[in-house]
C-alpha cells in the first residue's frame, strides 16, 4: 500500500516530442508546485468561502461540479480500468 502520495496522470501528446528538454522541466516544475504542501492551515471558513467561489465561477463557465464534505478527511478508491485518459488537463 501507498500511503501520504500525490497521484499525477501524465499524458504525453504527439506534439510533445519537440523540444523534450524543455517539455520535462515544466513537468518537474508543475509536479513540485503540485506537492508544496504545507503545513500552515487558513482559516476554515476562509478556505470553504475560496472553494465555493471557484465552484460557482467555474458552474457559471458550464462545469458540472462536486465538492466532497469540507473538512473531512475522505478514504478515495480510485479504480482506473481502460484506455489511459486525462482527468486534469494542463498544456505545458
């Protein structure tokens, strides 16, 4: 078992083949951004305010969004059968 991770789906276009260099340290970069956790926490009632702002822009652009309970710490099964496809999209 794997415990304390961040999960990244990396997918790798065909237009990635140029310039790999340059392609892997944006990689690394995002990876790092990604898993600079810390421990300082905001202020709950901040943080929930910052979640459901983001969640009304992002209805009010046409996304279908699901917040899982703020504040709980949730057990997540991810179950990934098929074809490789992105959950989280990011050009780089």
């Amino acid at each position: 078992m794997i415990t304390n991770v961040l999960t990244a789906f990396i997918h790798v276009e065909k237009e990635d083949e140029d310039d790999m260099v340059k392609k892997e340290k944006k990689l690394v970069k995002n990876l790092k951004w990604a898993a600079h956790l810390s421990e300082s926490k905001a202020d709950p009632d901040i943080t929930k305010g910052l979640f459901d702002s983001v969640e009304e822009r992002l209805k009010g652009s046409g996304y279908q969004i699901s917040q899982t309970p703020f504040g709980y710490f949730l057990d997540l099964e991810i179950k990934t059968p098929g074809y490789s496809l992105a959950r989280i999209f990011k050009a780089i």
